[in-house]
C-alpha cells in the first residue's frame, strides 16, 4: 500500500474558498478513483494562502481486474434488437454469452497501475475544480479553452510514493519541487513523499495544517492579552480567516489611542474585524480595552514592534474615519434623518423606506392600544391579554375585544413611546456610520437616539427592534421594542405576500422566513395573544412546525394540534401540543390513544361520518349523522327519550363517563386549561377499555348496533376537541 500526495501551488487563495476547495479536492478525487475501483483508506486535505494539497493514504500499487456485464435482448429477438445491442457494445454475436435465453456482453478489464489512473485523474480533477471565482492568466488566456484556476497555477508535486506521478496542465509540469515561506524560505524544497511533506514544509516556516494555524493564533492571542491584563473578545471566525492569510502565524499585541474609547464599542470591534482582522481585548471590567491582536506572517527579528507600530497607524487612520462619521452623524438630530428615508424605495410595488416607516409606527402603536403589547416586569407572564389581530397598519380590522388592566394614562404613554420609535428606528439607514458599516443599522441609531436625549425605552427600541435576527438571537423583552419589532416583521410580510412575492421554494429574497420565525418567537416568548392574519396563518404554521420539531416536539404530536384547524393563536395552540406531549407521554395518554385508535378503526369501517373539528369550538356528530343516528345521539346525552333497551353494564359506564368527561374537557377548552381537559379524557381509559372488553358493537339488533356506533363516534368527536388523534402515532 502506498500513499499520494499532491500539491497544487498557487498565487494566493482567498481565505473565504479554502474550506469549500478541501472538500473539494477531496471530493472530485474520490469520484475519479472510484472510476477506476480505487479507495482510499483516509484522505488529508490542507489549504494555504498558497497551497492547496491532498494526501490518500494506503492506495493499492494497482487496480484489480473486472469482469463487466452488460445485460442484452433475449436470444428470440428480432435481428434489429441484436444488430443494436452489438453495435452498442462493439463485439460480434459470437462474443455473447447467453443465459437463461438472455445475452450478456461481458468484457474483462485488466487491472492498471495505480500511477496511470493518477495521472489522468489530476487534469480530470484541475479542470473540473468549482471555484467561486476563477481566472485565465497568460498568453493562454486568450483562449477560453485555457485553464482557470482561482489564482495563476505556479507548481504541482505528484508523487505515489516516492516516485513523480508525470502530469502536465497549461505549461506547468509536476514535479517533486515546491517553495516554502514566500520570505524566510523562498528557495525550492525536494519533497521525498507523502510521509515527509509536512515536516519539510515546517521546517520551512510553513504549517501546512489550517487547523493547527487556527490553533496557534487562537491560543496565542489569548495569551497575549491575558499577559497584558486583558481578555480577548472570542472570535471563531476571525481566527479561521487569519489561518487563511498566514501560512507561519506571529500573533502580536499593540495599542491605539485611548481616545478612540469614545466611539461605540461595537464600532471598534468592526472597524479592527473587518478593515484590518484584528481581534480586539476587554479590560477587567469587562468593557473594551485600547487593545488590538494582529496576526503577522513572518517572525521579525525585532519581535515584532514595526509591524505593531505600523498595524497601529493603520488601524488609528480606520478608527479617525470612525470618530469622524460618528460625531458628524451626532449633528444631526434622527428625526431630520429620517426625512431622508423617502429617497431609498423599499420596493417598487410597496413605495420608499419612509412609507414602511409610515406603517410599521401606526402598527406599533396599534399593538399596544388594543392590548396586545403592554408593560409585564416579568418575563413568560405574558405583555397582553388576548387574543386580537389586525389586516395592516393603518386598515385593521375590527379586534376581538379584550379588557386590560392597564390605566389609560400608561397605555397612551406606551403608545406614544413605540410610534415614536418606530418613526425613528430605520433613521440611522442614511447616517454616514451605516453607509460605512451596514452591519451596525439599528445599533447606531440606538446610540445617537440615547445621544440626542431620547427617552431610553425609545432608543433601547430602536436599537433592538430588528431582533431576534436569527435562531440564536436574543429575543426582546422590553414592551416598547417587541410592539416596534413585532410590527416591523409583520408588516414585510403582509406587504410582500400582498403582492405576490412569498417564498417559493429555497428562494426567499426578503427573508420572510426568517421574519415570520421572528415574529413567532415575540409572541411565544413573550406570551401575546395575537391572532395572525388569515392569509398568513398556513405560512406561519409551516414556519411553527419547523421550529416545534427543532425543538425536539414530535412532529405527529405537532401536526395532530394543527389538523384541528382554524386555529390562530400561536400561544394558546403551542399550550394544545406541550399539553398533549405531557399527556401521550403517560400510560393513561397510551391507553386512551389506544382505545380511540380501536374506536376510530371500527367507525372507519362502517363509513361513519367525521363531523368537522374546530378548535376551541364544541364538536357534534349529529348534523354528520343519518336523522336516525342523530336521534340516538341526542338520547345518549339525555335530551331526549331513553333507549328502548337497557345498556350492557360497561356500554353504560362509558355513556356516564363521557356525560361527565366531554363537558368538563369542554369547559378546560374554554377556559385554554389543556392539562385540565386532557385529564378529563384521562378518566375515558378504563370505560372505553372495558367497553371493547365485554361489549360487542356490531351487535345483530340494529338499534343496539347504531347507538354503539354512535357511542364511539361520541368517543372519538371528545378526542378531537384536543387534537386529531388519528395523526399521532403508536
């Protein structure tokens, strides 16, 4: 067995493709091998700024022999069939072999050495390589036939062992030759094979291991600051980026003006990130310190102190652009920025930023006079009592009414306060700050809204209202930003799916995925009684149930509370499936599942129709039965005339039980206590289990055989006023 190694050397790679081209190469070489019935035991992928290399490790000297068949006509066949077969397989008929009045082809191939299949792999390999951007470069270049490669292809290394594995693509030969370090060893290295390739290149001042690189800048960084009293800020990203720009990384510690403190944190950690990949440090009280960590590429005989010093000018030029744009923004008071929002169209269909902004503050405000939104100090109680909803901002349609105890006074000043808000949150979209780092929209127009003497639940708002922004995001809290973040997301999605521009597909250009998954996170997390719009609800139970199921909720568990339908209150239909999980989860929750399964079996059978199910709403088998039937159904409840016959002992057991058990569920329902109704249908288990015990339903007597089958119609309608049971499974 025999190891390969290749190396493809280039100008630099840009430290965002790395990842992806190791899978890559990984990749399109296993599916070359596999070709020729070649495996690899492991595979080693590494990437550089300036190389990208493979290793296969224990492949076979040669490939094995094979024998292919190739299945034809039957023998009886017309002449054509056969005449087409051969041509197809290039043999003669009397090179066929026939089985069981079948022909086969069967072609033996020779085993190749493992060498050969190599060298054709690497150009198949090259030459089919995905990059995101790619280049031709040179005289050849000219032609769109020539190689593109991410960045001009200088060198290959291709050995199988300690031998060459010979290859030539686009003027560039293989060799056993590469470069180390672009400035401490920039002569060739003699590589001998696989086994030697990383320690020469070590040797060489090159880590060829990204992960070792991350590893060293990621524990020397934290060093260093805790060395100087400070903390690092964590940074995963950063750390992986600066493995990709270094191939022998020299974390090093500076530090810029104490001035530049002045600025916004969030705007300094920014401007060293994503200008010139610094990591930046805390001091001990957690707040950010005059601290950056660069990452050099070479180890400089002085330690370091002139790439600091010149890292240190660079950066105070980035952070002086900041200051600038900062205090300049500072000038100009949010609500004359905001005059500036009718400039930038939102959508051609759905008008400018400032009509958004229009809609979102009267919809905020709306929030919180109907009592959706109002002050709760304490998280999970609950910021509204409804459940009510609304078409758009600014056409609602008539609420459900719902009293609050919040004084009139309060709720004015709330109001005010998330409209006020809202007019101001997308403000900062025109300030210069923005304009330079989009990533810090709403952040920024926090901090000039608590500058220019905002109250704080306003600028807190703006700050925070377009969270949460994805599945790990802080939810708000604060009554003010949830009615401004609440009113923002509904508003992009009732708009967009208003004219036509919901998500098809994995195509989401306006994120409304995201934004109705933000949506449902306000109103669950904070308990608001909210009833999402008719032309949204099956969106928003789509998004429910993807989020229910990452969750851990069983998704038959999530669909049994949804095929009840109509329902859309997301709070109180979350409470419907956590009720039924702790329910299914007992043996009384099994058993009855079981016994409705038996009874719902049984009415499937006979055809016995299934009234519709509403939630929340009293369900009856009456109107869905014959006049007969619904005769019957009547008298079992005891509104009408007894039975002509005197019920078996365990059938009247189980009429008492569900004269008992379907009102008390009932009234759980109404009353959104779903432990308390499930408990109720609890006391169904033993009736129902004794009933098909002693009872026989299809009896002869076809009054005894409707009323039975009416009884277990009355077993199955109580169910489903919780959820659809027949969705559930076990």
């Amino acid at each position: 067995m025999t190891d390969f190694l290749l190396e493809l050397r280039s100008e630099e790679i840009p430290a965002r493709m790395q990842a992806k081209a190791r899978e890559d190469l990984a990749r399109l070489f296993a599916a070359e091998l596999a070709k020729a019935g070649l495996t690899a035991a492991a595979t080693v992928t590494c990437a550089t700024p300036r190389r990208l290399a493979l290793i296969l490790r224990d492949l076979p000297d040669a490939t094995q022999a094979v024998s292919e068949e190739v299945k034809g006509p039957r023998a009886s066949a017309p002449p054509q069939a056969l005449e087409g077969f051969l041509r197809k397989t290039g043999l003669t008929a009397e090179q066929l072999t026939e089985r069981d009045g079948v022909l086969y082809a069967i072609t033996e191939k020779p085993g190749r050495a493992t060498a050969d299949v190599l060298a054709e792999a690497i150009p198949a390999v090259i030459r089919a390589f995905p990059w995101p951007k790619s280049m031709r470069w040179g005289a050849a270049s000219l032609s769109t036939e020539s190689l593109r490669w991410v960045r001009p292809l200088q060198g290959i290394v291709a050995l199988f062992g300690e031998e060459v594995v010979p290859v030539s693509i686009a003027g560039v030969e293989s060799g056993a030759a590469t470069l180390g370090h672009r400035f401490h060893h920039p002569g060739a290295i003699t590589i001998g094979s696989a086994v030697d390739y990383v320690e020469k290149l070590r040797a060489c001042h090159v880590i060829v291991d990204q992960d070792e690189r991350a590893a060293l800048i990621r524990d020397r960084a934290t060093a260093l600051a805790a060395e100087a009293g400070l903390v690092l800020v964590e940074d995963e990203g950063l750390v992986a980026e600066n493995a990709g720009l270094t191939e022998w990384p020299v974390p090093l510690l500076g530090r810029f003006d104490a001035e530049f403190l002045s600025v916004p944190p969030e705007v300094i950690q920014l401007t060293a990130r994503v200008n010139q990949k610094y990591f930046v440090c805390r001091d001990g009280t957690g707040k950010l310190a005059n601290a950056f960590v660069c990452t050099a590429n070479i180890d400089a005989h002085d330690g370091g102190a002139k790439i600091v010093e010149g890292n240190r000018k660079v950066l105070a030029a980035r952070l002086s652009d900041a200051r600038f744009f900062y205090d300049t923004d500072l000038k100009v008071p949010l609500a004359e920025q905001a005059k500036k929002l009718d400039r930038i169209v939102f959508h051609e269909k759905l008008g400018t930023v400032a009509d958004k902004v229009e809609r979102v503050a009267k919809l905020a405000r709306w929030l919180v006079e109907e009592g959706v939104v109002k002050p709760s100090p304490l998280r999970g109680e609950g910021l509204g009592e409804g459940p009510v909803s609304h078409r758009d901002a600014g056409l609602h349609e008539t609420p459900t009414p719902h009293p609050s105890p919040l004084p009139e006074g309060e709720r004015e000043q709330l109001a005010e306060q998330a409209y006020r808000a809202a007019r101001l949150a997308k403000a900062d979209l025109v300030t210069g700050m923005v304009g330079e780092f989009p990533e810090l929209q709403g952040l920024m127009g926090g901090y000039y809204a608590a500058a220019q003497g905002e109250d704080e639940a306003v600028a807190n708002a703006i700050r925070d209202h377009y969270k949460p922004g994805g599945q790990g995001d802080d939810v708000p809290a604060d009554p003010v930003t949830v009615a401004v973040s609440l009113a923002d997301k509904l508003d992009s999605l009732q708009q967009f799916f208003a004219i036509g521009q919901a998500p098809t597909g994995s195509k989401d250009p306006f994120a409304l995925r995201r934004s109705a998954l933000g949506v449902i996170r306000l109103i669950t997390e904070n308990a608001l009684r909210y009833r999402v719009p008719a032309d949204l609800l099956d969106f928003f139970a789509d998004r429910l149930k993807v989020q229910q199921r990452e969750a851990g909720v069983r998704h038959d568990l999530i669909d049994a509370v949804f095929a009840l339908g109509g329902e859309d209150d997301l709070v109180r239909l979350l409470a419907r499936v956590s009720a039924l999980q702790s329910f299914i989860g007992t043996d009384d929750g099994a058993n009855l599942l079981a016994g409705y399964k038996r009874a719902a079996n049984i009415l499937k059978k006979e055809n016995f129709p299934v009234a519709p199910a509403q939630a929340g709403a009293h369900v009856s088998v009456d109107h869905a039965a014959s006049p007969e039937e619904a005769d019957m159904a009547s008298r079992l409840r005891g509104n009408d005339e007894p039975l002509s016959y005197t019920p078996e002992k365990d059938e009247a057991a189980l009429i008492a039980a569900l004269d008992a058990a379907e009102p008390a569920a009932a009234q759980a329902i109404e009353r959104e206590d779903f432990e308390g109704a499930m408990a109720a249908l609890a006391t169904l288990r033993a009736p129902i289990d004794a009933f098909f015990d002693s009872v026989t339903v299809n009896d002869a007597d076809p009054e005894k055989r409707s009323t039975r089958l009416i009884l277990l119609a009355r077993v199955r309608a109580a169910v489903h006023k919780v959820a659809d049971f027949s969705r559930i499974e076990g």
